[in-house]
C-alpha cells in the first residue's frame, strides 16, 4: 500500500478503536491486527501526534498495581471520523464507477 | 531478554533524547510488556514480540527530528563559567568558519551526486535525440539517392535508441539510490547525536 495512504489510514485506524470506549496501547494493536499492521514505535508516533493535534487525551490509571495509559476520543477526533467517512463515500462511488467501465469491455 | 534487559538496553540508546521523551518511552514499552504478560506470554516471549531493541531504537530515532536530538546533546550538563564563555565567543571566528566550511564541503560532495544523476539523464536525453537525428538525416540521405549513407545513419539512430532505453533504467536505478543514501545518511547523522553519550 502507498506509504501516505497508510499513514493517513493508520491513525483514522487507532481513533476508531477508542471510539466507542478508552482504550490502552496493547488493546489497540490487538484490535487492529485484523485489519492493519502496527508496530508498537509507529503506534507511539500516531498516539504522540493525535494527542498533539487535540484529537485524543490520555489519562492514566492504575490496573493490578501498576500503571497503564488510557486514551479518549475528542470532539475534533470524531469530527476527523466523520471528514473520513464522506470523504470515502466520494472515493467509493468513484471505485463503482471505474470498476463497472472495466467491467462493460 | 528479559524485561529488565530490554529496557536497561533501550534506555543506554536513547540516552541522546531529552530525560522526559525517553521516560515516556520506556514507560511505554514496559506497558506494552505487561499487558502481553497478562495475557499469559512468558517475560521472554512478551519482550520478543515487542521487537528486537535496535529496531525500536532505528525506528525512535527515524521519528524525532533532528533539531530536538541536537539541541539536547549541545544542552550543557552544568551552567557554563565565564570564561568559557568568553573563549566561546572570542573563539567564534575560528571554530564558527571550521564549522561552515565542513557542512560546505560535505554538502558540495553530496550535490556532486546529484550532478552525476543529472548527467546520466542528459546523456541518455542525448542518445534519445541522436535517434531522431538518424532517422531525419536517413531519410533526407535517402530521397537524395545515398542509399549507403542513408542507411549508416539510419543504422547510428537505431543504436543510439536501443542505448538510451537501455541507459533509462540505469538512470532510474541511480536516482533511487542516491534517494536510499539520502535516508540512510540522514538516520546516520542522527544516530551520531544519540549514541556517543550511550556509554557513560
């Protein structure tokens, strides 16, 4: 896959896996291991520039005695859910047009 | 590798980055660690599956820019006397020039590089043209009655055309591995920043 798709895939990825609840690094990678694959540096990288760019928070709390790093979905991560879902919508009806002019040749 | 281990080594390397953004790391990985441990992955196992140590390292240094990596490693450890600091500015003509002129020299190597893949493109432009010329001088040879001639040009152009598609790919080839040297050289400087104070 291209590189620049992946990366903007890649954190559209990681805030659809804390939008219905917080979730924690190792969760994230395990949820996402279906779809795409995650190192654990490039998920510190997207985590580092999605909470920069205000569209998560971290919170940290404790489970059995020791520490571990929750992240939550904010408005404007949603709102960066929602540009995805109608900008896909335009790529896919462009997808159903070029694959039905294959298809009538 | 135990966990321990693990994050001894990645603390020793990233010794060049600022205190807090190494804490941060470590703090993740050693998460990343446990949570496999509880999912019933022995220690070792779950430290493999992270990935080996200098991978990890590669990747950190491949995302923090290179400005943070050298602004902390010209941080003083102390603040600075005031004749050092003294020497510092009267010394600036000299040590600020030996500076520039080897940043100047090393850029001028590296633009040399890009010059050799301008050439090759203009060589193989060249050669591209040179096809072209021999087919309009064959056939100017040609209605003017010079059949041999016509065809030695006409021979010429062919050859020169199979030459340019054949040079084509070196040239893409030679591109690309300038850009290759280009990133290599780039997480070269960086490590240089990170790794000298690993040892203390």
């Amino acid at each position: 896959m291209d590189i620049q798709l992946k990366r903007g895939l890649l954190d559209v990825c990681v805030l659809a896996a804390i939008k219905n609840e917080d979730s924690y690094g190792y969760q994230i990678i395990k949820e996402l291991k279906p779809y795409i694959k995650l190192s654990e540096s490039t998920l510190y990288t997207i985590l580092k520039r999605l909470e920069t760019a205000e569209m998560l928070t971290v919170r940290t709390a404790e489970h059995n005695g020791r520490l571990r790093k929750y992240y939550h979905i904010t408005e404007s991560g949603r709102a960066r859910l929602e540009d995805f879902r109608r900008e896909w919508d335009e790529i896919m009806s462009i997808y159903r047009y070029v694959t039905k002019e294959e298809n009538n040749e | 590798m135990n966990k321990q281990e693990f994050l001894e080594a990645l603390r020793q390397k990233l010794a060049g980055l600022p205190q807090e953004d190494r804490d941060e790391r470590l703090n993740f990985y050693s998460e990343m660690i446990d949570d496999r441990m509880e999912e019933g992955l022995s220690e070792e196992e779950a430290v493999a599956d992270v990935g080996s140590v200098d991978d990890v390292v590669t990747q950190i240094i491949s995302d923090t820019p290179l400005s943070k990596l050298v602004k902390e490693k010209v941080k003083p450890k102390r603040r600075l006397r005031v004749w050092e600091i003294v020497l510092i500015v009267a010394g600036a003509p000299i040590w600020l020039s030996l500076l520039l002129a080897g940043a100047a020299v090393a850029f001028s190597l590296y633009l040399t590089l890009w010059s050799l893949i301008a050439a090759l493109w203009a060589v193989d432009f060249a050669l591209a043209m040179s096809f072209l010329y021999g087919c309009v001088s064959a056939v100017v040879f040609a209605v003017r009655g010079y059949g041999f001639s016509a065809l030695a040009t006409l021979g010429a152009g062919l050859f020169s055309a199979g030459a340019a598609v054949f040079l084509f790919f070196g040239c893409v080839a030679a591109a690309k591995g300038v850009v290759r040297l280009t990133k290599r050289i780039v997480l070269g400087i960086k490590s240089l920043f990170i790794r000298k104070e690993g040892s203390k």
